[in-house]
C-alpha cells in the first residue's frame, strides 16, 4: 500500500491559509476514486459531499463493470426502438409528462447524437476507457483491498427471440474488433450454464471478461474509510458557491467556506449546476433509475444477468438479488414514481420462474447523462485548478477506478494513459 500524504505537505498547505490542497466534490464511486488516487500519489485532499459517502447512484446502480457496453445510448438502432419502448405498460422507457417542456432541448442534442459519425466517434471514446477499468480496479485490489467485493465471474445477456439473438451474434464482430471477449450460447447451451434461467429463452451472449460488484455501496463507503485512515477528510455539506482567485479557489457550503488549490467537480446529477458557478453550461439530464433489492430470494442467477427484450438486470449481491433497469427522465425535483421499482418483480420472475423472495425494498437515485453517452473529464479550460470527472451515465461503476486514475496523472502533471479530447467540457 502507498504512503500517506507526506507531512511537509500538508504543513505547507495550511501555511498559506488554506484548508487542503485539493477539494473533491462528490463522495459516490467517482469522486472516491479521484480522491484515494490523489491522496496516495501524496497530494492533501478532502472530500466534500451534499449528503455523504455513497448516498446517490452509488448506493442503488446494477453492480456490473460492464467492460461490454461500449455503444452510445443514442444511436440509428436505439431510436428506432423508444416509440416502442415510451408505449409499453411499465415499459423500461418512461417520461414524466410535466419535465417534457424542460427536457426537449436535451433530447434534440440526443438525437444529433445519434448520427452515424458521432456514435463511432462515442464508441472509441468509451471503448478506450472500458479497455482499462478492470485493470483499474485490480489496481485498487491490490493496494487498498477491496475485501472480495470484486467478482470476476463474468455476465449474460440472455434472448427469448431468435431473431434478437441473430442481430446479437453479428454485433458480436464489431465488439471482437475492440477487444470485448463474447461467447454465444444456444438453449441448450444456456441451460447447462445457469438452469434457474427460463427453458423459453433461446440463448445468450456471455461476457466472460466482465465483473460485478456485489455491494457497490459498501465498496464505495471501504475506499472512503482507507482514505480516511490515511489521514483523509470527509466533510458533510453541500456546495452553494464557487470562487476563482488567482491564489485559490473558494467554496461556499452550507455551513462554511472551504480553500483550495485546486478543486476538482464529481458531484454525479448535481454538477452541473456546480459547473455553473464558473459559467460552464453543460447539457446534462437525469436518468432516474430504479431498483428492486430481494430478501432471501429463491433462486439466484448464475452471474449478473441481463434480460434483452425486457431491458433489465438481476445481479446477485451475496444473500440478496438486485433487480435494477428501469430508467425515467423526469430531472432533480419531481417525486419517485415507486410502481415503476415494484414492476421488476414479475419481470424478474420470467427471468427466473422460481424466484419468490422474504422482502423487496425499492429504489430509486439519479444518473448522470450527457447526449453523448460520455462523460466530461479533464480541466476547465478557463479556470486553472478546476478538474471536471462527472456524467458517466450507467457506466459510473465501470470508470471509477479508471477515472480516478485518470485524475490523478492530470493533476500531478503526468501525461494521462488515454487521450482526454473527446470528453472535454467545452465540446457542447
């Protein structure tokens, strides 16, 4: 394990009458990452939260390092299929009619996005960042123990249309070109693997290369404590101001005002609005995403599974079975609607016929999204010692580690092992 921050410098930050070198705002997998990364290349840091650590989409995401998922969310293919989605009774698509008005500005960027040249531009982009997310976290294994959290077991997408399962082989080809290791698997086949599945699947994609999590939570909430007892701080307020001088940067919280040297924004669906403060505007919209969490459930799949047609996801999380997929756009403010959790119930029972369970908890939390599928990572380019690494969209577990390294080169001055240009603020 790496040595804490050394002394000198911590003196030398309070010296000139600031509370820490580095100020990371947001405490989910992002923000942790950066932060640990940082404190163990010996940099001062603090982290800084609204509501504390893994208390957002951290908490209640799917558990997958979905190393496979390398395609933007809008593309030709995807478009075609939201009329469908948007019409289907606890579709997996929905769109709270009273956010429509604030949402249509963000949809149209959506749909740009989805021009041919734009998704093979986003498919690279996240390509390169998934190529090293696994080894990211081995990284952080190594070094920091992440206490068996992280499972290397792999993942299915399964089908109960042949015609799904064809377009599926052939997309298989196009994620061999960038390295994604898939293996098709018939009925058959399927049922050998994972006999809790239904016999009327036809067959299945399996990721073999993939990982999960299996409390995503308390993985969060372990690399915050080893920040921590290495001489890290955790402070519990929300920031409401932001301010740029050419000695430091100011922030105004809820109950305070912290300075830094530099400061770097990972506050997942809420930094935006700390982008903002600087004059920053960013499209970034709010997928809420539901979540189902199963008490003693009957039966358990093999490995984190997704259900194709029907758009969702079972992962097992040690005793418990999450049930995770449902994503509403609806923004920041307006309620949950809860139904939408209780609907993954009989969905997940025809996945798995025999799933009956003691106690179901629903969730629901906020996912950052650009219309582009990618996040914005590197420096403002108009304020030096601001950092941006937020907007991961679904794929915020998959980028912690991977972000976190990425930072931390950024920030020490090192040339970082991916090029930064295509998730760069100012590319709206």
């Amino acid at each position: 394990m790496d040595n804490p921050a050394p002394l000198s410098q911590k003196v030398l930050t309070h010296t000139y009458g600031l509370d820490c070198e580095i100020a990371v705002i947001g405490a989910g997998i992002i923000g942790v990452c950066i932060a640990i990364e940082l404190q163990a290349a010996g940099h001062d840091v603090w982290l800084i939260d609204r509501k504390g650590v893994a208390e957002e989409c951290s908490y209640g995401n799917a558990g997958h390092i979905a190393v496979e998922h390398i395609f933007p969310l809008s593309s030709p293919a995807t478009l075609m299929q939201v009329p469908k989605m948007l019409l289907q009774p606890n579709g997996p698509l929905s769109i709270r009619a009273a956010y429509l008005p604030q949402l249509m500005p963000w949809l149209m960027r959506f749909l740009w996005a989805g021009r041919p040249v734009q998704v093979r531009r986003g498919t690279e982009a996240i390509a390169a960042l998934n190529a090293r997310a696994l080894p990211a976290y081995r990284s952080l294994d190594a070094r920091f123990d992440l206490g068996g959290l992280l499972v290397e077991d792999g993942t299915l997408v399964v089908f109960e249309s042949e015609k799904n399962l064809s377009a599926a082989s052939r997309e298989q080809r196009l994620l061999t070109d960038f390295g994604v290791e898939t293996a098709l698997m018939d009925a058959t086949e399927l049922k050998a693997f994972d006999p809790s599945l239904s016999p009327a699947l036809k067959g299945a994609v399996c990721f073999p290369a993939s990982a999960h999590v299996t409390d995503p939570a308390a993985l969060v909430r372990m690399l915050a404590s080893r920040f921590t007892q290495r001489g890290g701080h955790i402070e519990r307020q929300a920031v409401t101001g932001m301010d740029h001088s050419p000695t430091h940067l100011g922030l105004t919280t809820s109950r305070d005002r912290v300075r830094a040297q530099k400061v770097v924004i990972a506050a997942g669906a809420w930094s935006h609005q700390l982008a903002r403060m600087l004059g920053y505007k960013v499209p970034l919209e709010t997928e809420r995403g539901y979540h189902l969490m199963l008490d003693e459930p009957t039966v358990m799949p093999r490995v984190p599974t997704t259900y194709h047609e029907r758009r969702f996801v079972a992962t097992p999380m040690d005793a418990r079975l999450r049930l995770a997929g449902r994503v509403e756009l609806g923004g920041l403010q307006l309620p949950p609607n809860i139904r939408q959790a209780h609907a993954l119930m009989p969905q997940g029972q025809d996945l798995l016929p025999d799933l009956q369970a003691q106690g179901a908890t629903p969730w629901m939390g906020f996912r950052p999204t650009l219309p582009d599928s990618l996040p914005v990572i590197g420096p403002a380019p108009r304020h030096k010692g601001v950092y941006f690494a937020f907007g991961h969209n679904h794929m915020g577990l998959t980028h912690g580690a991977i972000t976190g390294e990425l930072m931390r080169d950024l920030i020490g001055g090192k040339v970082p092992g991916i090029d930064l240009t295509p998730y760069r603020i100012d590319r709206f």
